[in-house]
C-alpha cells in the first residue's frame, strides 16, 4: 500500500504545509499524490496503522521513513 498524503485527501491542490512530525516545509500534492515525495514511500498496512494512531496530518518521506524503522524495531522486540 503506498502512502499517498491519504492523511488530507480534503486539502486544496498542491500546498506548502508542515511535516506534523519534524516540522520541515514540504509541498503537499494530495490531489496528485503520485507526485507528491511521500509517494516514493512504501508502508503495509500495519505500518501504515501505526503512523495513522500516531499523526493525523501529512508526514514527509524522511519521517515516513523512520516511522517505518521505528516500527519494525517495536515489532522485534
């Protein structure tokens, strides 16, 4: 499943928003998520639960990223 700003589906086309996680400006294409830099970002559902529990805005790809690792280290141990 890939993640694809499904977060704000709602938001207008293309805008400059914050990374609710790290705060970075980004410009988010929900409205065109195949091009949007969170789309190069593969999650699986569970993953994808986990950093839906955790944030409800746009994340960017670094923080998508980490949240993945951060996952697969909570899943191991």
């Amino acid at each position: 499943m890939k993640v694809s700003c499904y977060f704000k589906f709602h938001m207008n086309k293309h805008e400059i928003i914050s990374c609710e996680r790290c705060g970075i400006r980004m410009e988010c294409k929900a409205n065109a998520f195949n091009k949007c830099q969170c789309s190069t970002v593969y999650l699986n559902l569970n993953e994808v639960q986990y950093v839906s529990e955790n944030f409800e805005g746009c994340l960017c790809a670094n923080c998508l990223n980490e949240l993945k690792e951060e996952f697969k280290l909570f899943m191991s141990s």
